[in-house]
C-alpha cells in the first residue's frame, strides 16, 4: 500500500521546492494509549485538516508526546484508531509514514556535517547523489544556513542547529511535519526569533503540522487551531482567539493567561445573561480598570461593574503594570499599559476597580 500516491512520482522528478505542496488530512479516533493503569492518551477525537498548523498544549505529563508517538507510529493505540487522508494507519510502519519530525533535543547526528545531516533522509529514499546534492543546496538556501554546509552540529548556535533540524524535516517533502516541543531548549530571544522562522516555513511549504508545546505564547502565537489537553484528554479545540477570550473551563481560563475568578461571596456578580450552574464567573486582568477612589465616573459606567479594594502590590513588567489588588477575599489581578498620564497606584492604597459586564467569561469549574 502507498499511502502518498504523489510521493511516489516525486523521487523521479526534479526536486522543485516550489512545487505545490502535497499536505495531508489528520484524524484520531477515539484514541486511547494505556500505559499499565495510566491512560496516557484518553478517547481522543480530533480532525487536522489538510495544511492546518495545529498545536496540542497542556502541561507536563498530560499526553502531548505520547498523541505525537502514536500519529508517528513509534506507539500503538490500545484502541481507536489514527487515519491519514481518510486511511487508517494502523498497519503502517513508522518508517512508511513519511512524516517530518523534529524533537527539543535536534537529534542531529553529531559526527555528520550539516549537509549530510540533510543528504540522510535523501539516501534514504534512494535519491540519487547529484540530485541530492542539488536539493540540499536548495534547502540550504531556504533556511539561511547555505555557508554552514560543511560545519558539524557541535559548530552550531541552538537556533542554527534547530534550523537544521527543521530543514532535515522538510528536506523529503513529507505530508506531515510533526514537532515536539521544537524550541524549548532556546533562549527566550531565539525562542521568539524561530517562532518567525516556523511561520514562514509553514507557509511556504503549507504541511499540515502539529507541534507539541507547554508553553501557551508558543501556542497563540504560532496555531491556526489549539488543542488543550489535561491528563491524557482533551479540554478545549479551538482557534488561539477563541481559545483566549472564551476558554470553556477554568483549567483552560488558567493555562492560557492569568484569570481573575470572581467568587460571589465577596460581591453581586452583575452580567448580562444567567449564570449556568456549574460554573465560575471569570475576567480577564488587562479587562479590569483601575483608578483612584476618588475618580469621576466613566461615561460607559452603567455598563459596568465597579468595585473597591486595596492595592496589595505592583510590579513593573516591562510595559505592563500588574497590580494585586484586594477585593473581599479575593485577590485581582489588573493588568495596564504603561501610558503617559497614568495614574501609579502603590501597596496600601484604595482604588476602584471596573470592568465592562460583557467582559465576564463564565467557565466550568
Ligand atoms: P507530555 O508530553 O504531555 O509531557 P507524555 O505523553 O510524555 O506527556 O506522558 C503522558 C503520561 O504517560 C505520563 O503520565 C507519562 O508518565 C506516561 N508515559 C508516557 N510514555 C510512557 C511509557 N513509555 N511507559 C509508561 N508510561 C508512559
Ligand atoms: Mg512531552
């Protein structure tokens, strides 16, 4: 069986990068992965569509790396099932899935120059050695590193051997690119930098990928679609906005940016629509205003809710200002950009917080 009909005439062709890409459809059935007692991976449902850049976040432990094995082939399901462009793969060696992974650690191999890093999954396919040649001095172009070809891994910054990994991916022209937690071992700078540099291949090249991260500005950032999962199953799919500004439960309110949760013992929560039952009221901190307790009203007051409370501390954040303020037993947090003109509040002081009602998000607990 050849699952990618199209491939199969690509090794004969000329290798043209820019030829159209061929992407493939992704879809876990009802996937579950046991691990002894643990379910590692727990009735997973999900659809990747064709060129998608989907990224599955969630913290430690809860399932990331093991629903990545399990597409790639390196682990069985214990049940479902996993299909490539409507076929299941059940049967299909890793080998024979054609997909392009990179992992955190690069797994370069360290005694191989860049270029032969890049030939190996060429040689693989038996390409023959002056096309390879030819093709590698392409995607050497293509992820600026052409004046490294001849350098060995450990001659390398992190960002530079991260690109190698990403071009050794990409080199065969793989449906599917897969990356586990591709930047983790960056620098924040760097982190940020290659977060570009994953964008444009992405869209020059249009894989349909999913990356496997912890880290929530990595997700918003780069995904087209977000797959937040929590001990082996999934909490919430949707795009990073979605996501963001209406999260379905607490946990997702929690993992994507800081939330104030407002309990009802220390105020009247006061919204447009009822509460639905199993819930918490939920606003996010640059949502809430804050000013002395002796300030005019805003003209948009009667859309609002204000209430009172003590600042408790404030810490510079760059251009934020983030305050802890209390209100009742709670604590709130506010987030303000820093603008000329505004007023600076400090630990002990009384201020009035506001937000609009429209704002509250109402989130499972
Ligand atoms: P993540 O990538 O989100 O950190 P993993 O998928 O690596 O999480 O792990 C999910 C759970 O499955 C963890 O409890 C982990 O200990 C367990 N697990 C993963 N791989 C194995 C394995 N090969 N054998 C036993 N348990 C495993
Ligand atoms: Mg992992």
């Amino acid at each position: 069986m050849n699952l990618y009909p199209n491939l199969s005439q690509f090794s004969s062709k000329e290798f043209a990068l820019n030829e159209d890409p061929v992407a493939a459809q992704i879809e876990f059935r009802r996937v579950t992965k046991m691990y002894g007692p643990i379910a590692a991976v727990k009735d997973v449902s999900l659809t990747v569509r064709q060129g998608e850049f989907v990224t599955i976040l969630g913290p430690s432990g809860s399932g990331k790396t093991t629903a990545l094995m399990l597409l790639a082939g390196f682990a069985a399901p214990s049940s479902g099932d996993i299909l490539i462009s409507g076929r299941s793969v059940a049967a299909v060696p890793s080998y024979r899935r054609d997909q392009g992974i990179v992992f955190q650690s690069y797994a370069l191999f360290p005694h191989l120059t860049v270029r032969r890093n890049l030939e190996f999954p060429l040689e693989m396919r038996g390409m023959r050695a002056a096309d390879r040649v030819k093709r590698v001095d392409q995607m050497l172009e293509r992820v600026h590193l052409a004046e490294f070809g001849d350098r060995m891994p450990a001659q390398l910054s992190g960002g530079q051997q991260q690109r190698v990994a990403l071009a050794r991916a990409l080199i065969a022209d793989p449906p599917i690119l897969l990356l586990d937690e591709p930047l983790g071992a960056l620098d924040r700078n760097l982190r940020e930098q290659m977060q570009g540099e994953i964008k444009r291949l992405h869209r020059e090249f249009g894989k349909t990928t999913i990356c496997v991260t912890h880290d929530q500005e990595e997700a918003l950032t780069l995904s087209d679609r977000i797959v937040v999962m929590r001990a082996g199953q999934i909490e919430q799919t949707d795009t990073p906005e979605a996501l963001y500004d209406r999260p379905v439960t607490r946990f997702v309110a929690n993992f994507l940016g800081e939330a104030n949760i407002l309990e009802v013992h220390d105020f009247q929560i006061e919204t447009g629509a009822a509460q639905p039952s199993g819930t918490v009221a939920m606003v996010r901190p640059e949502r809430v205003c804050i000013a002395g307790s002796g300030a005019p009203k805003r003209a948009d007051a009667e859309q609002r809710q204000s209430v009172t409370g003590k600042v408790e501390d404030m810490i510079y954040a760059g251009p934020l200002r983030r305050y802890q303020v209390r209100v009742g037993g709670s604590m709130l947090i506010v987030r303000e950009h820093v603008a000329s003109g505004r007023q600076t509040f400090k630990a002990g002081e009384e201020v009035c917080l506001d937000w609009l009602r429209s704002d509250v998000r109402f989130v499972e607990r």
